[in-house]
C-alpha cells in the first residue's frame, strides 16, 4: 500500500521542528530481566526508566504493561515493553530477517572487536566485522529476535557531506525507476524485484 501524502499550502505552516536526536525506539519484550541481563550486563547499557501501567496512555485500551529504558551515552534510549505474557514477538512474514534492525554507534573499530569478543564469550553469535566502506559493523540478535549492529564510522565530516549532496538525486532516480517498474509489473512485463541503478558493492557480485 503507498502512502499518499497531501501537499497543502507550505506559507500557511508553522517550520518543522528541529528534531534534534532520537528519544527512544521501543520492541516488545519477552521477558525484561533477561532482556536488561542482555543490554546492562552485557552491552553496558544501563538501566535509566522504568514505567508501569494498566492502561495504555495513547490509545485508552486496557493491557498491562511494564515499560523500561536502557541509556545511550548521547542521551537517547532503546526501550521495552514487558506485556507480561512471555511471548517473543514473532518477525514480520514477508520481511528477510537482515532487513528490519536497530544500529548503534561506537567509537572505535577496537570497540567494535573487543564487543564481538564479549559477546561471543556469552554465546552470542556475531556476524562480522562487516567492511561497509564509510563504516565497519557487527551484527546479532538480542533474546527478543532483535537484529542490532554495532557500527564504528570510518568516513569523515568531509566525505559524508560530499555523499549528501547527491543523496536526492540518487533516490529521485530510483523512484523514476521504480515508477516505470510498477507500470510494467502491471502489464505483465516483468515479475522480477527491481534492482538499483548502481552497485556500490560491486565485490559481493557473483560471477
């Protein structure tokens, strides 16, 4: 389903807010103590909040519930819901595993080593350390089937301005591209996925 947007009259708004960083990203929990054991006692992020209620406050509907934030060091938070049924959210059924997943960011690509050696030390498996180019990654999964990746930046200020001067004309390309896709998908023309109009990691091409 596309999302259709409406294009009202821009000088009659008030300016976006400046959104500064991000607050929290919230998943269901299976179990909280074995999801803080995880994220204080093993990736070091401590417990900051907690909040507990019956009801939930946006919606009005009735589900108990234990609510709680481990802190980043910029301030932000990944946070969990405990619904106290003991039940893993199951993943999306029509999404590759890899796709949907929270990344975080370290210092050092020393951090990043030392991390996957602790990890793996509590029977964590760990992918990588992933080459990315302007940054290297580790990825694994948290006990609620969360996908995270710890990243180490490698690019600087400089080289990730310069991409971002081309970031809209990149994507106002696939989306011509896309839109013609669509078109011929309709027509019977093609049933493959469509692929970008560049490779920027020509080295996984298999030959």
């Amino acid at each position: 389903m596309n999302a259709v947007l409406k294009k009202p009259d821009l000088a009659t708004l008030p300016a976006p807010a400046a959104v500064q960083q991000l607050h929290h990203f919230a998943y269901k929990a299976r179990d909280a103590e074995e999801t803080r054991q995880f994220y204080e006692d093993i990736l070091g992020l401590p417990l900051y909040h907690i909040i507990q209620s019956d009801y939930v406050p946006s919606t009005g509907e009735y589900c108990p519930y234990t609510h709680f934030f481990f802190r980043l060091q910029d301030g932000s938070f990944i946070a969990f819901f405990d619904l106290g049924d003991d039940v893993k959210a199951e993943p999306s059924p029509n999404t590759p595993l890899w796709v949907n997943h929270i990344a975080f960011r370290v210092n050092t690509v020393e951090e990043l080593e030392n991390t996957k050696q602790r990890l793996e030390a509590h029977g964590v498996e760990v992918l990588g350390v992933t080459d990315h180019h302007i940054f290297k990654s580790i990825y694994f999964f948290d006990p609620n089937g969360i996908r995270l990746e710890l990243s180490a930046q490698l690019a600087n200020e400089e080289q990730m301005e310069k991409d971002s001067t081309v970031a809209h004309a990149r994507l106002n390309e696939w989306t011509a591209r896309k839109e013609q896709w669509r078109k011929e998908r309709a027509e019977g023309k093609t049933a493959e996925p469509l692929k970008p109009q560049q490779n920027d990691r020509p080295e996984f091409v298999r030959a």
